[in-house]
C-alpha cells in the first residue's frame, strides 16, 4: 500500500515541473536515425520534411555502404531481441569531443546487467563502436552544425509549447522526488513519438522522441495542442506504468471483460492485451487531465472522442471520476481506500460495459427530417433545395457529399449550385433545378464521416437521399 502510495505522490508532483523540461534536437538520435534510413527501416527514420530529406540523402547517402547499415539490416533480419535493444542503448549515448560514448550519469552496472541477461554485450559494442566510426567517416558534425539554425527553431518552436502546460489541478505541497526525462525532438523520427522507460541512468528517468509531420512554408514544424497531447503522454507513461504495475493484478479479470467488450478497435489501435489496454488508458486518462487547464473543452472533447474511436469508450465515465478523486485527493492520499477508488472504478466499468457501449451509439447524430421528403414526388420547379436536419447540433465547418453508385438513380450531385449550414442543425443542399429531367429518379449521399456533432461524434452510416419527380 505505501508503495502505491509512493507511486501517487511521485506522479503527480512529477506534472509540476513538466512546465520547466526543455526539448532538444538530440545529436545521437538525429545519427542513429539517419542510419536507420540508409538502411530502409521506417520505423525509426520516417522523415516527412522534404528540405531535410534532400539535406540527409544528397550529404549522407555516400555512407549507405558503411559497415553499421549492414549492422542494422542484419539485426532486424535475424536477431529481433537484439534489434528493439538500439532505441535504449541510443538514448544512453552522448556525443563528447568528437567520440560517441555512454552518458556520464548512465548507470554503467545496471546497463551492464541488462546487457548479460540478454546476451547482447557483443552487439551493444560494436553497435557503439561502428556509430564511432560512422560519426567520423560521414561526417556528421559538420552535417549537424549545418542544420544548427533549423534545430534551433525547432527546439524554441516545442520548447514555446512545452511551457503552456498547466499544473492547476496540482497540490502544491507534493515535492518532486522524481528524476527527470530527456526530452529528444527529432525532425528525423518523422509523425511518431516513443517513450523509453526505466533508463539505466542515476539522473534521468526516461528519454523520449517527439517527431512531427506538419510543417508551415518556411519548412518548419507546427506544433499544436495534439503534439502537446503526444509529449505529455510519452513523458508520463514511466510514471503511470508503475502505479499500473501495482494496480493492474487487482482488477485482471475486470479488464478483461473490458477488453472483451472492446477487442477489434483496441487492437486496430495498436493494443493487443488486456494488460496494454488498461496502461494506455490510465495514461491517457491523467494525460487528459494535466491538459485541460490548457486545451479548450473543443480540444478536450476532440482527444475524448479520437480514445473513444480506439476502443476507450470510458474515457468520459473515467474524467469524472479522476476529477472527483483529485477535488478529495488530501484525503484519498493518505488512506488505505486508495486502491479500492481505482479497482471500484475498473470493476463498476466492467459490470456496465454493454450499457456504456450502448450510450455510445446513442451519441451518434443522425438526421431527423428532410425536405423535400425521402422518396417523395415533386415538380422540377419545386426541388430548389434539399434541407436535411439533425438531432443534435453539428461542427459547421464541415461536410461531404458523392454521388450515388446505384445504376437506376440519377445523380444529384451534379446540380448541386451550393452546399451551406443554415445553422448548427440545418444543412442545405441548393439545386439547380433548371438541369432535372421530368420523370427520374435522383439520389446522393451523405458521407458519415464528413458530418460531426459538436462532440465530434460522426453519423453512424453514410446517408442515401432519392427523390422522383413527376413526369411532364
């Protein structure tokens, strides 16, 4: 209990200095990527600057020969163990007078035992050993100082973002007895952002890699509240997979039944356990949270919405409840009800699944009435518009319509003059009627996922309109 406890105290004092944590374009990361992309492996190398792309395979692409991209190649062919090992062994690398070396506060002892338990001494060595020389041969220094003033906007750009992050909702008297977290921003990770947790390292706690796939015309990154949402997330997941940890043998069979329930879109999401599932969700769950003193509620009801989307569909039900936890949590610290709180909520979850699925389904817009009516008879003169209205009020910056794909419907959309929201519940669709034919069928569609509540919520299936008009 006191271990969970710690866990509690440790977490949320951690959030009151993630206002002061800076990013940096990380010079090992920047190499070890553009490695991975002599080597053809996406995965750590997805760059989707295209200046940058030019920059690296026009100074770089000389080195696709070097020894550590067969290195590379070989490792994610044949020994995979091996291979998910060079993220860790990167991030405990720095670069110090011109050598590639392990970082002065990494913990040599631990990392060694890691490596023993493994196997993978040998391949930690040379893996080092070729970056050396690959440091050398390239040379990336120069390619690095380069690209300086590219860095440098980068990191005022995220660092500028980093600081709006709010810690409101703290207690102010936690103290942070935590250690911190190398944040690596790196326009060579391309559109993902990993965490890499529990560090050998006797300062730091974690190392985590922000990408970015958004630019602006000058060929820099834009950073939104969505990267801020992605930051937090990896930075906290240390911090909340050890109260997961303790936690997680409590409620097993509870989230089971969850993930029973919610299976196909928590695996599209990338999540393949029951055990997955629920650290996400803790981690999201106090991700959203620590955000909402900055994010609008239209922010915050976009990330409710994109996790329930992924298979969270308690992301909601869980905000209330963390909100009423934290409003009474001088209390709920310091009694042994603590683990009770989340369990009882895990376990009430659970029990309710398939009535939380069901207010899923009734979130969903749908359209209550349409003008002229559905299958309707009229006169080529009167079908001027077509008036569709909703059940709830709807995001008016947004719509999409198709043809229909029926071989006996004419198609409406070809004399569509103009589309508009008249208002929040009213779309209207302006015809030119003076392009109908007497005696046809016309049809089109409404596409689900171009109509959004101002929850974000979408239709639940596309919507096929048909009228008929008379006949001369």
């Amino acid at each position: 209990m006191r271990h969970f406890i710690f866990f509690i105290i440790l977490f949320l004092s951690h959030y009151s200095s993630l206002a002061q944590s800076i990013g940096q374009v990380h010079e090992c990361v920047e190499m070890t990527n553009i490695v991975f992309r002599l080597a053809d492996i996406p995965e750590y190398s997805n760059v989707t600057n295209s200046q940058y792309i030019k920059d690296i395979d026009m100074y770089m692409g000389k080195d696709k020969s070097h020894e550590i991209v067969q290195f590379v190649q070989k490792l994610k062919e044949t020994n995979q163990k091996a291979y998910e090992m060079l993220p860790k062994i990167t991030a405990c690398l720095d670069i110090s007078d011109g050598t590639v070396g392990f970082r002065e506060t990494v913990d040599l002892n631990t990392l060694q035992a890691e490596l023993v338990e493994k196997g993978l001494q040998s391949v930690c060595s040379r893996f080092v050993a070729l970056l050396n020389d690959f440091y050398r041969v390239s040379g990336f220094k120069r390619f690095f100082l380069n690209h300086s003033s590219f860095y440098h906007n980068i990191q005022c750009r995220f660092n500028a973002l980093l600081a709006q992050l709010g810690t409101s909702w703290l207690p102010s008297f936690f103290e942070p007895q935590f250690r911190e977290s190398i944040i690596a921003v790196s326009p060579s990770n391309g559109p993902f952002n990993y965490a890499i947790p529990n560090l050998p390292d006797k300062k730091y706690q974690a190392f985590v890699i922000i990408g970015n796939s958004r630019f602006d015309e000058f060929g820099l990154p834009v950073y939104d509240e969505m990267e801020l949402f992605a930051t937090v997330h990896e930075l906290m997941h240390p911090y909340t997979n050890s109260i997961a940890d303790v936690l997680y043998p409590m409620i097993q069979s509870a989230v089971a039944r969850i993930y029973s329930n919610t299976q196909e879109a928590i695996n599209a999401a990338g999540y393949y356990s029951p055990e997955m599932m629920f650290t996400e969700w803790l981690n999201n769950l106090f991700t959203i949270q620590s955000l909402k003193s900055v994010l609008n509620q239209d922010s915050v009801n976009f990330l409710l919405r994109i996790l329930e989307g992924n298979g969270f569909i308690y992301m909601n039900r869980s905000l209330s409840f963390l909100e009423h936890f934290i409003a009474n949590k001088s209390d709920c610290v310091a009694q042994d009800v603590l683990l009770t709180q989340f369990a009882g909520f895990i376990n009430y979850t659970a029990d309710h699944i398939a009535q939380i699925q069901k207010e899923i389904a009734y979130k969903h817009p749908y359209i209550v009435d349409v003008f002229p009516a559905l299958n309707s008879l009229n006169d080529v003169a009167g079908i001027n518009c077509i008036i569709f209205s909703f059940s709830v009020p709807m995001r008016t910056n947004a719509y999409g319509y198709a043809c229909l794909q029926d071989a006996y419907v004419n198609n409406l959309y070809p004399v569509v003059k103009n589309a508009l929201w008249q208002d929040a519940y009213t779309f209207v669709l302006e015809i030119d009627s003076s392009k109908l034919n007497f005696g046809t069928e016309y049809g089109i569609l409404l596409k689900k996922d171009s109509f959004q509540s101002v929850y974000y919520y979408t239709l639940a299936e596309d919507f096929i309109y048909k009228i008929k008009t008379r006949k001369l």
